[in-house]
C-alpha cells in the first residue's frame, strides 16, 4: 500500500483507499530541476530527446548509432542548421525515427557518413524527401565535408580540435562550439591543417590529443569528467546560459549520450559527463547558477542512484555547504562542533523529502515528510472492513553521524496533532483518529541510510523490506528509514 495525499489545508485531509497512488515531491525544486529523456534503445533515445526539443525542423541530420565520430563531427553542422540528430543502424531505419522525421514536417534529410556506415537503403527509404549525403573516405575526411556543409551557414573565426578515437571530448565540445561559435574538426593525434586565419583551441589533454610541437590553448582537466566541466566552465563565460543549463550524459558509453546535442542547440546546455554507478568529481562549482539539468538516457546508461548523488552534492554546494570528497553527505570541518554540523548537514539533505512505510497490502501505512531542521509531519492509519484509524503527527530528530553512508537517528520530540478520540464519515469508511502512530514512537531507535550504501551494509530487516518493495539491488538507489526496534523502513518517494 502507498499512501494518497489529497490537497487540502491540513495532513487531517489524508485519506486511505485500497488502491493508492503516490504524489511525491522533488525535495530540489527550489535549487534546481531535473529531467529525465529516454527510449527503449539508441535509436528510440535519440527521438525522444528530439520530441523533447524540437516542434518542427526543416531539417534532419541522421548518423549512425553503431559508431560516434560521424555524430560528434556532425555535432557543428546540427548546431549552424538548428536540426536535430537521429540514430540509425546500418541496413534499417528504425520506424520510430521515420515517424518523427514526418512529426518534424522536415523536408531536408543530412546523412552522415559512406554507405559503408549507412546503407543505400536507409537513404532509399526516404520517400518524399530532399536526401543529401556527406561522406568522405574515413572519419576526418568526413569531419572536413561537414565542415564545408557548415560554413554555409554562418561566418566562423574559430575552430576546436578534439581527438577523432575517443568520444568524451568531442561529445563535451558541443557547448564551447555553440557559444563560441566554432567549427569542429576530428584529429588522429597530429595537427590538422585549416585556414591560418581561425583561432584554434585543443580539447582534451595529451595523452588523448598529442598535437606534438603545437602551443595552442587547451581545455582539459586530468580526466574526461574534469575536462567536461572545463568546458563547461568556458562555454558559460562566453554565454551565461550555458551555466544555468547542463545534460548529464553517460561518459563511458556513446549509445545514448550522442543526441545530447540537441539539448546543446536548443537548451543551450552545457554537457557533463559521468560514469554510470557514481559521479565522483569532487569541485560543484559549476553548478552555483544551475536551473536545469536533463539526463540523457534510461538507468542502465545513468542510474538514479548517480543522479541522486549529483542531486544532493550539488544542492549541498548551492546551499552554501559544498562537499570536498566523493560522500554522499559530509561533516562540515568548518565548523567545531562536529554534532551541531552533522544536524545542519543531513537536515539540508533531508528537508522536503517524503517517506513511506507500508504494508503493501493496503491494510496499513504511516508516511512522514522533513521540513527544516530535522522536523517531521506525517500521518498513520489503519483499517478494517468499516473503520479507518488515523493519527496524525509531528515531530522532529536529531542526527548522529556514523559513517558516510549511515545516521543515527533519534526522535527527541513527538506530538500527537489530531484530536484523538474523534470520528469522521468519509467515503473511504468511517476515520477514527487515535493516538497510536505505525512505525514512529519517541521510544524506538532509527538509523538513516543514504543512496551509496551497500545493501550488504544494511540490517537483514531492512533488507527484506527492500526486497518485499522489489526495491532490492546491490547499491541503495533512495534514501531510507530504517526503525530498528519494530524492523520497519521508511522508504524514500523519487519522482523521476
């Protein structure tokens, strides 16, 4: 059983039904939001993210999703054109990718890449509309055709030169091309030669990008992730949107992370990279004006336990109490009372957050919601077959740091805030308000697990909640509640 929250004045509106759905609330509302784009497989990926960005287009770009450096080069021509990129396999295009090139209404189809990469029929398929294809006999000869298609479409006195054999950089690169409107070109590690004329900027470092004997300027941080958030950095100086903006892409694997650009050309979105199971940059920086974050991808290219992390560190930063290592939540050294600073800590990670404990029957639950400073409201209830039995409350805990991953929690204050012994006729049954709350008594001893830990970690009766809710993996992905003398767990609501 979840528990329904009807909106009304009080938590007294809180009604229970045999089936019930959740309204959670993200708890980062007021610092940023979060957006989830994703399909069932590349190609799927790559149309939702242009049903997320685009209306209409009169153009379309369409590389392979097999391979990246047609994609990433084609990056530059997406951006000058305001088109979108589509992903298709070789021999066959996908049906969902031909139903949005119609929703787009595009006229105009740009094929990256030889026959080898994309076959003659995929091109054949396209009845109807003008194809052009852009293809050279390998990767960087491709890069400079589309260049060429680009420069029709704008004067350019930059260019970026990023490694043609490995995609971080050059997916990264997108939003530096846009904000400082910059061409693209693909590098096998030698300087490539273009017009003496343009400004020339290097991404990535030397051991990806060697340009041996040049001194142009670099953009590179000592891995994909740090360079991504240099990148990051210097777009949004050139334009301020770009640090308001930002796409969390999986920086391990291309297959999903390729449309991303989209978000680039028309969010104007600066790209982060990340691994799939952590995001382990340490400096959040670079989120002080974020407003919007789209994550590219479904959870087995970025999972929610990543995006949780990334979540509450930078919230944490943004909040005035950044994180100086890779823990979910830290003691802030600043301060010399270690006790005083662990309640600020995990009271600003826990404030708006929602719990629910239930018996998955619909029989019975109790759900509580943080507000400041570790104070909690919620409702219980339990039922028969006439009578419904609710208590309302309140209260507040106070924290006891552990180790990174667990809190001690203890509830110092407790209040009864319905009218006990009063009743109620609803259409759900008959509510009798009572002073006996599930799972929250001033008596019992909590403990408060943070998405990271090892379930293994965890006691074996929280365990068996987690996998009663199917909520069972390796990695904690939600915050939980775990109450140690009735073996009951309060379980995070995610809304994404």
């Amino acid at each position: 059983m979840k528990i329904k929250k009807l909106v009304n004045s009080t938590l007294s509106a809180i009604v229970i039904s045999a089936i019930i759905s959740v309204c959670s609330i993200n708890a980062l509302d007021n610092y940023f939001k979060i957006f989830r784009t994703s399909g069932v497989d590349r190609y799927k990926t790559s149309v939702a993210v242009s049903k997320d960005t685009y209306n209409s287009s009169k153009s379309v770009i369409i590389a392979s999703g097999e391979g990246f450096a047609d994609a990433l080069a084609g990056s530059q021509l997406s951006i000058a054109m305001d088109a979108p990129i589509l992903l298709t396999g070789k021999y066959n295009l996908d049906p969902a990718v031909l139903d949005e090139i119609n929703r787009l209404d595009a006229q105009s189809v740009y094929i990256l890449g030889g026959e080898n990469t994309i076959s003659k029929n995929i091109e054949e398929s396209l009845v109807g509309k003008n194809v052009f294809r852009i293809a050279g006999k390998d990767r960087y000869e491709t890069c400079n055709k589309i260049i060429e298609e680009t420069m029709k479409y704008g004067h350019y006195t930059n260019i970026v030169i990023v490694s043609g054999t490995s995609f971080p950089d050059a997916l990264s690169s997108a939003a530096y091309l846009k904000a400082s409107k910059s061409l693209l070109v693909l590098s096998d590690g030698t300087m490539p030669k273009f017009d003496k004329n343009l400004h020339a900027v290097a991404i990535g470092g030397e051991n990806t990008l060697k340009l041996a004997g040049s001194n142009i300027p670099r953009i590179a941080g000592k891995n994909r992730y740090e360079t991504a958030v240099q990148i990051s950095s210097a777009s949004s100086n050139l334009d301020a949107s770009f640090g308001r903006n930002a796409v969390f892409v999986n920086g391990e694997k291309f297959v999903d992370s390729l449309p991303a650009v989209d978000f680039v050309n028309r969010k104007n979105a600066s790209i982060i990279l990340t691994p799939n199971h952590k995001y382990t940059y340490s400096d959040y920086k670079f989120v002080k004006e974020l407003e919007n974050l789209y994550v590219v991808g479904g959870e087995n290219s970025i999972s929610r336990t990543v995006v949780d992390w990334f979540e509450q560190k930078a919230t944490q930063f943004k909040s005035g109490k950044p994180n100086k290592d890779s823990s979910v939540v830290e003691i802030d050294k600043t301060d010399n009372n270690e006790q005083t600073s662990t309640k600020k800590v995990v009271a600003q990670f826990l404030n708006g957050k929602e719990f629910g404990l239930s018996s998955g029957v619909g029989a019975w639950g109790s759900y509580l919601k943080f507000g400041p400073n570790l104070t909690i409201t919620g409702v219980s209830n339990d039922r028969d077959m006439q009578n419904i039995y609710v208590c309302e409350f309140s209260g507040r805990f106070e924290a006891e740091k552990v180790n990174d991953s667990k809190y001690n929690l203890k509830l110092v204050e407790f209040n009864i805030t319905s009218k006990t012994g009063t009743k109620k006729v609803t259409d759900y049954g008959i509510e009798n308000y009572i002073n006996k709350a599930i799972g929250i008594d001033k008596n019992d001893k909590y403990e408060l697990y943070l998405p990271g830990t090892k379930t293994t970690d965890m006691p074996q009766g929280a365990i068996e909640w987690l996998r009663r809710k199917n909520s069972i993996r390796n990695i904690l992905d939600k915050p939980v509640i775990y109450n140690v003398n009735e073996e009951q767990l309060f379980i995070h609501f995610v809304n994404y």
